[in-house]
C-alpha cells in the first residue's frame, strides 16, 4: 500500500432541510491511519461516511483521493435468491482478475521485452496487486469466514434464509475479502459476539491502507483507531485527537477541567466588574468640602478625581459587556443520581429474594438474594435469560412457578429495552416532573433529550429517546434496587462514561444486564454468567 495514498474531504457543508449536518468541515486520512468518529446520536457520523464513500453528494466543499473505496452497507447488494458463495466469489473477482491480467501482461512483456507503455501498464497492474494483496486473496476468506463466524453456513445457501445479523456479518466479510484501499465502516461491531469483534480488531489494525470508522464499542475504538474525531458540535466543530479511545477520554477529561476553570474565572470576573459598576461611584466619595482658601485647588482635583471615576466606571462597563457577551457557557453537570434514599437501606436481609426461578430453555436459579447496596453483573449471549431475570428480581415475571420477596420500604425501578409509558400523550417535561425529587436536575440539564423533543408526547419518541427519559427518571428520584438492561445502548459515548460513573455511586443496589464489553472489563462487583438452558449458581 502507498504510503502517499491519502483521501481528503475539504470544507464539506451539508445539511438535511434546515438542519446543518455539516459547515466547513476538513478531514485528512492517510495510509496505516484508522480514525473512530464519535459523538452525540445524530451529530452526521454515518452522514460523514456516505459524503466520504460518495453516496451523499455535499452542498460545498469536495472529497478526493482513496484509492478504490469500500463503504459498509446495511444490506447486501444481492437479490435473496443469491447464494452465500455468490457473495464470496463476487468479493473475490477483482483479487482473480488482478492476477489474470498481471499473467497475461507479463507473457506479452516476455514477447515485447522494449514496450515501454506495456511496461508501464504492468507496473500499475502489479502496484494494485500488492496493495490489494491479491494472492493471499483465497486465504484471507477463509480466514475472514471463520473469524466472523460465518464458517458453518453452507456457500449453496440462499441468502433470503439468512438472519439478519447473518447477513450483516457475510456483507462484513466480502468487504475484508475484497480489501479495499480505504474502508469505511458503519458500525461495524452490530451481531458479531466477542471472538468475532476480536477478530475483526487485529484484522483492521493489520490492515495498511486507510480505516474510518464509527462505533458505539469503546473497547474496539480503543483497539483499532490511531485517532479520534469528536464531531460534537458543542466543541465548536469536529476536533481530532491522536491514540485510541483511552487517549482520547484523558484528552476530553483535560478539557472538561479547562472549561470549568475558565468558566469559573469569568463569572468571578463578572462578579467583581458589576460591583465595580453598581458602587464604585456610589462608595467613593470625593465631595469633602475644602479647606480656607482652597476653592479654586479642591475644584481642580474634584474634577479631575471624577474622570478618573468615570473612566473606570465606563472601561468596567465595556468589559462587562464584552465578557457578557462572548463568556463561555456553563458545562453541563455529569449524570448523577439525585439524592440520597429514604428508607432504612442498612437492613441485613435481602432486598430482593428469589427462589426457584425456572424459565425453560433460558435460565435456571434455586435461590438469588440481592442484598442492599450489592452490585451485580449479568453476563451471557442472547437468550441466555438475562432479561427475564431482571423481570423476575422486578416481581414482573408470570408463570413459571418462582417466588419473589421483596423487602418492606424497597422500591425497584427498572430500565427495560423497550419502554413504554402509561399515558402516551404526556410530555417528556411531565413525565419527569412527576418522577423526579426535590433535588433533582431540570430534565434539559442533563443532556439525554434535545430540547426540541422536551415538549413531544412520549408516545412519539423513538425508542432510544423513551429509553434515556426512563433512565432520566430513575437518575431523578433512585430506587433501593436499579436493574438495567442494557443501560448504554441508545445514548452516546460521553453519557455512557457519565453513566458508569454515576452507577458506581448510585445509593441503592445495581444489577446490570449488559453485552458492553468496556462496562463488563471495568466491572469490580459480582458477576454472574448466564448460560441457555443451564442451571446456574448464585454468586
């Protein structure tokens, strides 16, 4: 691969409607380069992509170079009835035709040994052979089939049997075949399990051409990117970072503290120039009548102690409104739980006991206790009943024969994937006015709901915003016994790290449900591992 292969996007302006996506934004990639976007749901990162891939054309501005593009598409560009071989022979046509052209240039080479211009064809023939390593081609789709768990599907299989996560991997798997010299990848991460995110992380940091990215997997950003580009538009415009997501956090927890310096320095300043102007003139007072014979010197210096008053005053004044004017804004609060709990949560018994939980071919449990206070990790692949286990410490789980025991003065609260609210014609603002406490943050403050969806009936969200409402409720007024699952799905990186931060002084007992590998590597509480259809041991 060259290392001069570079593609550029250059004051890109785009925008959906009235909606700026996108206004004079720069971006350089180079070769052995593999940049992660992030930010706030929405803020353009698969925008970015398609502007970058060609598939979105910008209002302004221009993009160029990277060689021969590969953009991650949602479906495959093949009717059902195509077979799953049919995608790998495709991915692998230009890697077989690559190698019959070089073969059939080199016998005419043999004959015209003095053909400059065949000369010439072949060495760019051979250039993109190499660079597209077309003779390990073979190998690295079986490499490529088994890494992402695509080995044991059968290549005479129609692709309308597929799942949908089936088909999200073979697409996946023919755009690593056919490697591209830039790749541009969607999240990448969606139906892969652990070994095949692994997988997918050493083959991407291996890989010598150019990589961007989004994802909502911190543990593969931190992985596979050798930069970061926040696109956060409250940074004032898309900000790059060099390193992995580790570096990156440790760059943003700097700025965070920057900020809240400055902006702590500028309302002292604030402070000290509207006392300055509401009583400096009124405080000093030079009206002190003279002395004998001393009218004509005491007006001089009365006159000239006054415009130096005045001056000061109208200087203060010019400064205060500069700095009312252009001060930077308050940053906004991490995520927290709102107050402490009411209630005696010191007790020794459990807070939640469960015996005898039995749901067939998903989980088996004699006997679970949550104590107050406890933290615990449910782990397991799907299936393995980590959502019914929540239902049933929730006491909202029929049918299956268990009991349930929850203590005197417990509350439980409980954040489902899909939620759905009691009177879908209430508004975010009144859903969380009735949930939260006296202590409690005003919804808008805590970043999980644009303000222009604050005064929408819930029934009109979309699931990811009916999911950050509930968490903003229970973040609000906090139960003894928070069960989550899933918590950081739908929410954005930077309310994700708040998020954990948040839960690891969270009043009550935690139980979390989750497949995110960062929160499940950074767990210190007890962990218990589901497994389909077996018999599991409490912790």
């Amino acid at each position: 691969m060259s290392s001069t292969l570079t593609l550029r996007a250059d004051d890109l302006a785009f925008s959906y409607g009235d909606r700026v996506v996108f206004d004079g934004l720069d971006l350089v990639a180079s070769a052995g380069r593999r940049l992660g976007l992030v930010g706030e749901n929405g803020v353009g990162k698969t925008t970015l992509l398609r502007l970058l891939a060609g598939t979105e054309t910008p209002v302004a501005g221009t993009v160029s170079g990277g060689g021969d593009i590969g953009l991650l598409s949602q479906e495959l560009p093949f009717p059902s009835s195509a077979r799953v071989g049919d995608v790998v022979e495709d991915a692998l046509a230009e890697s077989r035709a690559a190698t019959t052209r070089l073969d059939r240039l080199a016998w005419r080479l043999a004959a015209t040994p003095g053909d400059e211009s065949l000369l010439a064809d072949y060495g760019r023939a051979l250039e993109w052979a190499q660079a597209h390593e077309v003779w390990d081609a073979d190998r690295r789709a079986g490499l490529v089939r088994d890494g992402l768990g695509l080995a044991g599907i059968d290549p005479g299989r129609e692709l309308g049997t597929l799942s949908g996560g089936q088909r999200s991997r073979l697409g996946l798997a023919a755009l690593l075949v056919r490697q591209p010299q830039t790749l541009l990848l969607d999240e990448p991460t969606n139906h892969l399990d652990d070994a095949a995110m692994e997988f997918l992380e050493q083959h991407l940091a291996a890989l010598p051409g150019i990589v961007v990215l989004s994802s909502h997997d911190r543990v593969f950003l931190d992985a596979v990117c050798t930069d970061i580009v926040d696109l956060d538009p409250a940074l004032g415009g898309p900000v790059r970072y060099g390193g992995g997501y580790t570096d990156y956090l440790g760059h943003k927890r700097a700025e965070r503290a920057r900020w809240e310096q400055r902006h702590g320095a500028e309302q002292e300043e604030l402070d000290r120039l509207r006392e300055s102007v509401a009583v400096t003139s009124r405080d000093i007072n030079h009206n002190r009548g003279p002395r004998d014979n001393a009218k004509m010197a005491y007006d001089f210096k009365a006159g000239r102690v006054q415009r130096q008053i005045s001056r000061r005053v109208r200087n203060a004044r010019l400064r205060l409104a500069e700095l009312e004017r252009d001060q930077v804004r308050k940053p906004r609060p991490p995520l927290r739980f709102a107050a402490a709990l009411t209630g005696d949560t010191g007790s020794a018994d459990p807070a939640i006991a469960v015996r005898d939980l039995d749901v067939p071919g998903r989980v088996h449990i004699g006997r679970l206790e949550i104590a107050a206070g406890a933290r615990l990790l449910l782990t397991g692949g799907n299936g393995a009943g980590k959502s019914s286990l929540l239902l049933a410490l929730a006491g909202r789980l029929p049918g299956t024969g268990h009991t349930v025991h929850i203590g005197p003065d417990v509350r439980v609260g409980m954040l489902e994937q899909d939620v759905a609210f009691a009177d879908p014609a209430l508004t975010p603002h009144a859903v969380y006015a009735a949930a939260a406490g006296e202590d409690a943050p005003g919804l808008s403050a805590l970043g999980l709901l644009p303000r222009r969806d604050l005064g929408r009936p819930v029934g009109a969200l979309s699931v990811g915003q009916r999911r950050r409402l509930a968490l903003a409720t229970l973040l609000a007024n906090p139960p003894q016994v928070l069960l989550l699952d899933e918590p950081t799905n739908h929410i954005s990186l930077t309310l994700a790290e708040e998020l954990t931060q948040a839960l690891d002084r969270a009043p009550g007992a935690v139980v979390i449900a989750t497949h995110d590998r960062w929160l499940r590597r950074r767990w210190t509480g007890e962990h218990l591992r589901l497994h389909e259809g077996s018999p599991v041991t409490a912790p």
